[in-house]
C-alpha cells in the first residue's frame, strides 16, 4: 500500500470540482423553489458540446462556455415545461435526463478530439512553492477555482443581495411573493438557467479535464451525486463545498485503491460512490428545504 | 395575450385525446429531429411505426414488439401505483437487474437437473423478491430515516449495475464458456428456459404477466380500497391523514409492488429474451418504463397502449438503424421527446388557453 | 378631498360576476369600511386596487388622476399598501426581511431595524426586527404586515378583515392605531363582515352583494340588524336548540400533549376537558393557538397515549381515524380544500373517504360505489349541497357549499361525539345559519359538539359551555351564558403583551 497523500488531496479537488459546480447550479434553483432533476441530463449534454467546442476551435476555455451555454438552453426546455405548462416538476426532470443521455449521444457520435488540448494548470508565485500546501491547493487549473468563486458568489447573493433576498422569498412562499408583486415564474425561469449553465460547466470539466475524452454516458450518476449534496448541504452554500469534497475524497480514494490491486474486486470498490451517497444522506438529518419546493405555481388567484 | 385559466373540473376530452395530441407532436418534432441528420423524416416515421407493423417482414418483427413491450408493461405498472401516490421509484432499473440475477442464481444453482415443475415456479418466487428487496432498500429508508427515495433508488441502480458486471465475470460466469463473460444461456436448460406460450409470437411468460399485472392494477384502482388510497395520497397527502390512510405503510406497498413487477421483468427477461446473465443485460427498460407509465396516464390500460407504442419505437428505431443508418441514440431523444410533449399537453386537461387581457402576473 | 374615486369597476371570471359597476369615494383621512358576506365581491375589488386583478370595465382615480396599477409594485409606489387576510409572509425569514421583501427601495438592514423599532414605538406595536416570523402569533405576525405597510407612507391602507386573528382587547389596541393614523391623513379602506367593529371603527360604509354596491350609510346611525339584512338581502333566523339536558361524558380528555408535527406550530400542552352527551362545547382562539394540532389529536391524526384521550370510558389516544370513527368519533378539520376534502375527487369519493367505516361501504376493502354514491346524493339533498351531481369534482363547489357537504357528510354517519374547527369560515350567512342548526340538532339528538372557532360571536351563539384555548394550552371550561366579549378576550390571553407597549 502506497499512496501519496498529497497526490491523493490534490485529485480530490479536481474530482470534486464537476459535482461542486452542479451542485451550487442545483442549490440555487431549489432556493428558488423548483426540483429539477435533469442535473444529470444538462451535465452530459453540456459534457459533450463543451468537448466539441473546446477541441474545434482549439481553446479549452471557449468549451466551458458553449458547455455552460448549451447546459441552459437545454433547461429553458425544463423551465418552459414546469413553468409555463405546469407539468410534474419530478417527471420533467427525468425525462430531462433521459433526453440529456439520448442527445449528447447523437451529438457526440461523430466528435473527435486533439490530444493536445490541455487546460492550463496555474501557478501562483510563492503559494505554489508551499510545501504540501502548495501542490494541493495551489496548483490548479481555473476551474477549480472558479467553482469556488462561484460558491462564494451565490452565497454572498442569497444573503446580502435585493435579488437573493427575493429569489430566497419565491422559494419559501411563492403565493406571498406573488402578492407582493414579485414574478415568480421571472425569478424561477432565470434560477433554472443559471443551474443549467452550471451543469454545463460541470459536464465539460469531466470531459475536458477530468477524463478528458468523449465516451457515451461520461457522467456516470455526478448530476444526482450532486443532488444528493443539495441535501446534505442543508441547502447552504459553504456546506456544498464539504459534501463535494467528501464525495470526491472517496472516488478518488476508490480509484487510488483499484490502482494499488487491493483485494477487493474492483468492481466492489466502483461501487463506493454510490454507496457513500446513500449512507450520507441517511445519516445527515437535512436541513430545512424551501418551502414552496417542487410546488407548481400558477398565478390565477 | 395567450394564458392559462384553470378548469373548475378536468376535462375528460382532454384526458383520452392528450396522450394522442402527445404521440402526434411528437412525430413532428421527431421529424424535424431526423430531418436535421439528414434522412428522409417521412421514410424514417415509416420505417419506425408502420413497417414493424404492416411492412413486409412485419411477422418477423411483431413478436419482438411483445417481447419489448411484456418488460415494460409489467415494470410500468408497478411504477404507476408509486407515481399516483407521490412515491418516486426510480429505480426500477436496479430492481430490475436485480431480479434477473436472483431469477437466474436459483435456475444456475440446479443445473443440470431438470425439474421445470420445480424449477421455473422457484426461479419466478426469488426473482420477484429479489426486486421486491431491493425496493425494499429505499422505502425503509424514506420510512424511517425519510431520506429521499428518488436518490437512493436511483443510486441502487448504479450498484447493480456493478454487481451484475461482476456476477457475470465470477459467481455466475459459465464454466464452459471458454472464459468468456456471462452465464449459461437458460434458454437452452428446458427447467428454467422462458419460450414462447404460443410459438412464435414473441408471447412468453411475461407477457403473460404483464396482462395480469394489468388486470390486477386495474382492477385494485376502481374497485379496491388500496387503489382509492393511492390515489387520495397523492392528489391530497393531508386529506389522505384525515381519512386514516397510513402514509408510511403507503410507501412500502408502493416501493414493494414496483419492485416485485421490476424483478419478474428482470427475471422473464433473462430466462427469455436475452437467455443470460451479462454485463451489457440492463437494457434501460427501468428508465424507459417511467415514460411509459406517464404515456399510459398512470392508468393500467393506458399503460399496455404506452408500452406497445414505446415497443414500436425500439423496434422501428432497430429497423431505422439497420436501413436507414439511424443512430441509435436518435430512438432514445425521440422517447425523451415523447415524454416531454405528454407532460407539456396534459395541461389540457386542468386548464385551458384563453385569448386575452393578461391578468397581473 | 377625496383620495381615491372607484368609477364603475366591472369584473367578471368564469361564472360568476364578482364585481359589477361598483362606484364609491374615499375622502383623505377616512376610515371607509367595505362590508359583506363572504363571496360578496370584496376581495376582488381589493385585489383591484392594489393591482392584483385587472378590472373589465370601470376605472379608479387616485388624487384626481387616473390610477391603473399594473401589479403590486406600482400600487405600492403610488401609495396603496395592503395587509392581508392570509398574511403574505415568508415563514423562514425574519422580521426585517419581510418587511424589505414588501418595501420598493428598502434601507440598509442597519438603518430598516432602526426604522422598524420607531414605527414600533410610535403606534404601539412591538415587534423584533430579528425574530423569525415563523415563531411569531399571528397577532404579531399581522403588525409584521402593518408595519411594512407604515414603512411606506401609505396614502392609502387597504386591512383585509383584520381582526380574525386578534383578541378583543387586540382589536381595541388595533383600532386604536387606525385612528391615529387616520387622523395622520391616511385613509383606510376597511374590509370586513363583522358589523360591531364597522359601527365601532368606520364613518362610512359601502355594503357589496353579490358584487353589486347596494348602499353606502353611515355605519353609527344603522341598526346591526338592518345592516345585517342589507349585506344578506333577507332576514335571517337565529338558530334554535331544544332545552340543553346534559347527559354522561361521552369524551374525556386528561393531560393530552403532544408535539406540533410541523415546524412552526404550536404543540399541546396539558390539555383537559370533558364532554357530555347533549352538550356544545366551544373552544375559543386566536389562530395558531393550536387549534389544528387539537383537532388532529382527536381525529387520530396525531397519535398520543392511549388514556389521553378516553371516548365513553375507552382509551382511543393511539388509535387511528378510522378506529376513532368506528367507535363513533367523527371530524372536520378547518381547512376543506385538501384536508377535510379532497380538492380533485369527485363528491362520491369525498364521501368514501370518512364514511366506509361507519356505513360499511367496504367489503374485504372492495368499495361498494352504488352504496358510497347513494350516501353522497343524501348528504347532497339533506344539506342542500349546490352541485351538478354528485360526480362533480370537490374543487367545483363554492365554500359554504364544500363545507355543507362535508358537515353533512359527517353528521349523517350519527356520531356519538363530532369535532369541527371553524364551522362556517369563510361560508355565506345562509349557509351558516344552517351548518349551526344541524350542529345544534346533532347535539339535541343526544350527540357531544365540540366546536373550535375564531368566531366568538358563533361561538357565544351556539355553544353551552366555553373554554379558551392559548398557546397550546386549554383554560377551564365555563357556562356560555353570561359571558362577555370581554370576559372572553381575557381568557384569550388579554392583549399578550400590547398593553404595556401602548401605556
């Protein structure tokens, strides 16, 4: 048995940043009282076209954003369905998933990618030097980082910001919100494109970093990972990042242990993830949940 | 200014002519969708819903149509009792997979004796158990920890996919296949093969089955006490307190009934159809069924309709693929199509556009 | 100088006209109340104002110029705030949120919390700015909604029957601040069906039926009772009971507590009472007093220990409903819309869902419909349920309709004691009038009654003996008779703690 603990922190970030990412996408829109659970689907289809985009045209940072930008237009579909035509906000979100799968495959049949695309690591003068602390914290690629920022960007919007407080008002009560004259279905559509973007983002990290390949079903259940840390968060901002990085901590001790030839069979080890997800989420009492959570909405009274 | 205004009553027009309104948009948008990868949209639509059918070599694909549909009828039903009352079983697939490898344990444990009398009977009880444990999973969880039965069903699927990858390379591997992944083939052991009631019409066990199951569900939600609950749960939790529904045995009988019809599903399948516990077995019938069980309307005989066109689309999308080169992802967009047009029309049924001044948002 | 001039405002929704060519004044500094029953059309022609509702026809001028809010915002902006009925509050959130949430352009919280304990002080209305209103009472909860509305410099204030949720010496301290407020300037629009506060708060006076103005008076120069005909269009009975002849207890309870399943509501403590044959007992309160957690311990929603709760000398504290029903204790929860029925169901299966154990409508749980659609045509004809037939949809009948159906649905299955939370809320006199006669004759026929109610006047009405409930806990029972609002206001915990602020 030897693994370096150091290597072994250091991937754990990079493994967690794609479930982080959904996740805090995720978090937003049920603050904002809606349950979608096409995360997975918006996360494959954003995986794909952020793939395509990063290798045509040769700059990695041009697939994160058509990957953020396909992962919202495909949750405008999620948002005109729930919002619009008031469908079951649970079937929607599946059927979102299941298309997400169909459609990055048929996107993706012909994608081909250069070996040479790489997202730079960054290094930062003196921090990178740290010992320890530096090749496990400091030496990142942006998005490890930006994932953070982001954490940091929502939390400070639900608490401090007009904005936040109002999303935070149409999720705990829309009727109310509603007749205080603010627009429920405004607010609700603009939460879900932003947690559709951040899906995107989520999906093209796994293919453009994580992997970084193509292959059919490459998210292999990250989107209901990050679901589960929704709720293990208590829907609170900072606590995704414990419960990103908790979940990445174990995939990337799994793989560490596959490698090493443990005993176990590895398919057994595979199996952790999900494992840990639901122990976790037995053992977190959540938290409180908006209130108007799932609820359709329809402005007639 | 087009908007919404809510019916005082459901409109019962609307509840049979949706589902239609649904397949028929569909087929529209999935043209355009075959259009755009450039094949011939009203050659495509053929190929997929009238040659399986009416074509030419339609006797070949028929029984393949039930074979696809006796799956997912069966697993849908069980669903739609779940669906009704509020209880999210997603993991149909897991209980599924499950299902077969407990179905098809029990018929490899006895090779090769044969006693069907004995056999085929056994493999049905502890396949349908299996499913029925494994769903068991979930519902206690949400009963006594109320943890999320969406999530947790949904990752049992991705530990069962694990486990038959690894049953099929170790416990359940065919000693005589050369090393090769996968079990004995059950439909050559005559004790736990499950052929064909009628000879080639693709009406084996399950079929068989999933018209029971049909007859049964419809049947416990007209005229049953279990059915009336089911659905007061779900379209009123509160009212369903008041009236002494019990919410958590609820969830158990739900998950319970989803599961068992998952795992028979998975059980016929393996002793049928695909003959043999392999990595490549789950076949997305458990997610596909959840289309299914909204296309029927959650309603029994809705559902054997659903199936059979849900059916028509594998096969017709095999068909597409083989003649027409369709990819075969374009079958599984189509289906995810199919169901997001019967969410968006069932609206029809509650409310109805009007033409108008529009009201403060 | 009048502020506000509402020109034949027309609306109509489908089947109903809920308001029709309603033209009224209201003067600056005037407190104009609006009157009529439930279904009348007033809420209509408040959400008109406060620009909710679009009228059809008519038109509103505000200080002489037109005045057409598009939503809330711009009412608001023009100087209209409301407090509603069903508050518009956020549970989670606290005291300073909920007001910013209904401020255009709040101050800084710093500067809000300031703002907030000066308006406090100045009308007598102390509130926390960082308490979560989820734990508040709902009287603290409603200067929530009054406050944000000060905040603001309302030229006008719309109060939507404020005074459900208040204690009698609650609503003196209330109108208290209205006056002041009016003489401040500010005109008050004051929405209401009850008449001894109109007569005791309002100058003036606009009586609506069946969305039509019918009169316009000065409330203190008109008899309660010919206002009473005014705002029903006929003369009503009071309803009669046969000489009271109180038999055995039927239910006991002793030491009953039990914790709030949700969040934010009140748990029971130690609560006692017993109920005779023959008897109507009222239960008091200002809402969320626990009111609904009473009601689920003793339909068996809540389950307790079993000798909590003794029905005829037999413990039933941890039986379910429908066991309680069986040995012949029946319920109606207040809210019948999804709790007491089931909005999407047909009337026959709302009448299934309680009666199957009383009338055996099952058998080997096989539901015998013609038996189950049989008892809803009686419960429809023997309470006079509007409705087009007994397939109809729950969600398609008016309230006082719903809740005749659901009394009766409960009163035919001849229950040995029933429990009912808010009889005739938000149900049209006629109705009323009714739903109290058939209690009165259940309890006459030899049944115990146990009504709960916010309405104490119903309750001072029909109700032989008294008992208030507060905070989740139950005070002695007393004979009705000889009681006074005042008396009763003071069970209900006086004005909590307003009395000292307003000294």
């Amino acid at each position: 048995m030897d693994i370096n603990p150091i290597l072994l922190l250091a991937a754990l970030m990079v493994a967690s940043t794609p479930i982080l990412l959904a996740a805090i996408g995720e978090l937003v829109v049920e603050r904002a009282g809606v349950l979608n659970l096409g995360v997975e689907g918006m996360m494959i289809v954003g995986a794909v076209c952020g793939y395509i985009a990063g290798h045509s045209s040769g700059n990695p940072y041009f697939g994160f954003v058509g990957a953020a930008c396909a992962g919202a237009v495909v949750s405008l579909v999620f948002a005109v369905l729930t919002q619009f035509l008031l469908t079951n906000q649970v079937a929607t979100g599946l059927g979102l998933t299941m298309f997400g799968l169909g459609l990055s495959s048929l996107i993706g049949q012909d994608a081909v990618g250069s070996p040479d695309l790489t997202v730079a690591k960054l290094s930062f003068p003196i921090l990178s030097d740290i010992p320890v602390l530096g090749p496990i914290l400091f030496r990142h690629d942006l998005m490890v980082y930006l994932s953070i920022v982001i954490v940091a960007g929502v939390w400070a919007f639900l608490k401090y910001s007009r904005a936040g407080l109002i999303l935070r008002a149409v999720g705990e009560n829309h009727e109310a919100a509603h007749a205080l004259g603010y627009n429920v279905r405004r607010v609700r559509v603009f939460a879900i494109l932003f947690g559709g973007a951040c899906a995107g983002l989520a999906g093209a990290y796994i293919s453009l970093v994580r992997v970084p390949q193509w292959i059919d079903g490459i998210t292999a259940g990250a989107g209901w990972i990050a679901l589960a840390i929704v709720v293990f968060a208590s829907w609170k901002p900072w606590r995704l990042i414990a419960g990103a990085y908790l979940f990445g901590g174990v995939t990337v001790l799994q793989l560490n242990l596959q490698a090493e030839g443990l005993k176990i069979p590895v398919e057994y080890l595979s199996m952790a993830p999900y494992l840990a997800t639901i122990i976790v989420l037995v053992m977190i009492r959540a938290g409180r949940a908006p209130a108007s959570l799932g609820k359709p909405f329809h402005p007639s009274s | 200014m087009l908007r919404l205004e809510k019916r005082p009553q459901p409109s019962r027009a609307w509840t049979y002519g949706a589902p239609v309104l649904a397949v028929i948009l569909t087929i529209i948008f999935g043209m355009g969708l075959f259009a755009i990868l450039g094949k011939d949209p009203l050659i495509a639509i053929k190929t997929i819903f009238w040659d399986p059918i009416f074509g030419p070599f339609a006797h070949f694909y028929r029984p393949e149509i039930v074979k696809k549909a006796a799956p997912l009828v069966l697993i849908a039903v069980g669903l739609s009792f779940g669906f009704r009352a509020g209880i999210w079983n997603i993991g149909a697939e897991g209980q599924y997979i499950i299902g077969a490898i407990c179905g098809a344990g029990v018929a490899l444990a006895f090779y090769p004796m044969e006693a069907r009398w004995l056999i085929f009977p056994l493999m049905i009880v502890v396949g349908l158990v299996g499913g029925l444990l494994w769903a068991m999973i979930p519902a206690i969880l949400r009963v006594v920890f109320k943890t999320n039965e969406i999530l947790v069903s949904l990752m049992l699927v991705y530990v069962a996919e694990v486990l038959i990858k690894a049953f099929s390379i170790g416990l359940l591997r065919n000693p005589e296949g050369f090393g090769m992944p996968g079990s004995r083939n059950l439909r050559q052991y005559p004790s736990a093969a499950n052929l064909d009631l009628i000879p080639n019409t693709g009406f084996h066990w399950g079929a068989l089955a999933a018209l029971m199951a049909v007859v049964a569900a419809y049947i416990l939600f007209t005229r049953h006490q279990f059915g009336f609950n089911v659905r007061l749960a779900g379209q009123s939790p509160r009212a369903a307190g008041f009236a002494g529904v019990n919410a958590n045995r609820l969830v158990i009988l739900c998950m319970g009934i989803s599961g068992a019809l998952a795992g028979l599903a998975g059980l016929f399948e393996v002793a049928g159809p695909s003959g043999q516990i392999l990595g490549s077995f789950p076949a997305f019938y458990g997610f596909t069924a959840i289309i299914v069980a909204f296309l029927g309307r959650l309603h029994p005989v809705g559902i054997l309709f659903a199936g059979l066109i849900m059916a028509l689309t594998y096969i017709g999308g095999q068909a597409a693929e083989a003649q027409l080169n369709l990819p075969a992802a374009a079958i599984l967009t189509f289906q995810g199509m199919l169901l997001f047009c019967l969410l968006a029309v069932d609206v029809l049924t509650n409310y109805r556009f009007k033409f108008g001044q529009r009201e403060a948002r | 100088m009048k502020l506000l001039e509402l020109q034949g405002l027309t609306k109509a929704y489908p089947g109903v006209i809920a308001n029709s060519d309603v033209s009224f004044d209201i003067d600056k500094g005037q407190i104009h109340a609006v009157l009529g029953e439930n279904g009348a059309g007033k809420s209509t022609l408040v959400k008109t104002i406060y620009g909710l509702v679009r009228p059809d026809k008519g038109q509103m001028l505000l200080e002489g110029a037109p005045f057409a809010p598009t939503d809330p915002r711009s009412a608001r902006a023009a100087g209209v705030a409301m407090v509603f009925q069903h508050f518009s509050l956020f549970d989670a959130m606290s005291v300073a949120e909920n007001i910013a949430l209904g401020m255009e352009n709040p101050p800084k919280t710093q500067d809000l919390a300031t703002q907030i304990q000066a308006a406090s002080e100045n009308y007598g209305l102390p509130l926390s700015p960082d308490r979560i209103v989820g734990d508040l009472s709902a009287g603290e909860r409603q200067r929530v909604e009054i406050i944000r509305c000060l905040l603001q410099n309302p030229k006008l204030l719309i109060m939507d029957e404020p005074t459900s949720v208040l204690t009698p010496q609650e609503v003196d301290i209330l109108f208290g601040t209205l006056r002041l407020l009016a003489s401040e300037g500010t005109s008050i629009l004051y929405i209401s069906h009850k008449l001894q506060e109109i007569r005791a708060l309002c100058e003036h006076a606009t009586v609506l039926r069946q969305g039509k103005v019918v009169g316009t008076f000065d409330p203190r120069e008109m008899s309660n009772r010919d206002m009473a005909e005014m705002m029903v269009g006929k003369t009503l009975t009071t309803p009669k009971r046969a000489a009271v002849t109180t038999g055995q207890p039927l239910l006991q309870v002793s030491g009953l507590s039990a914790p709030s399943p949700h969040q934010f509501g009140t748990s029971l403590k130690e609560i006692s009472f017993t109920l005779h044959a023959g008897e109507v007992l009222g239960i008091g309160g200002v809402a969320g007093n626990g009111q609904d957690e009473l009601v689920a311990a003793l339909s068996g929603e809540i389950r307790t220990s079993d000798d909590m709760i003794l029905l005829e000398d037999q413990g039933i504290g941890a039986d379910g409903p429908n066991a309680r029903r069986a040995l012949g204790l029946c319920a109606a929860p207040e809210e019948r819309n999804g709790h007491a029925a089931a909005p999407d169901m047909s009337l026959v299966e709302n009448a299934l869902m309680t009666a199957k154990t009383r009338l055996s409508l099952l058998k080997k749980g096989f539901i015998d419909w013609p038996r189950s659609r049989a008892f809803a045509q009686e419960v429809i004809a023997r309470f006079d349920v509007r409705t087009p037939s007994p397939e109809t949809a729950a969600r398609a009948l008016s309230g006082g309709n719903l809740q005749k159906f659901v009394i009766g649905r409960e009163i035919i299955q001849n229950p040995r004691v029933l429990v009912i939370n808010q009889p005739t809320w938000g149900v049209d006199a006629a109705a009323a009038a009714a739903i109290r006669q058939a209690l009165l004759d259940l309890a006459s026929a030899g049944s115990a009654v146990l009504v709960i109610s916010q309405d104490l006047e119903e309750v001072l009405e029909i109700t032989d003996r008294f008992a208030a409930l507060n905070e989740g806990t139950l005070s002695q029972a007393v004979p009705t008779a000889g009681l006074t609002m005042e008396k009763i206001g003071l069970m209900l915990g006086g004005a909590h703690d307003l009395e000292v602020a307003h000294a």
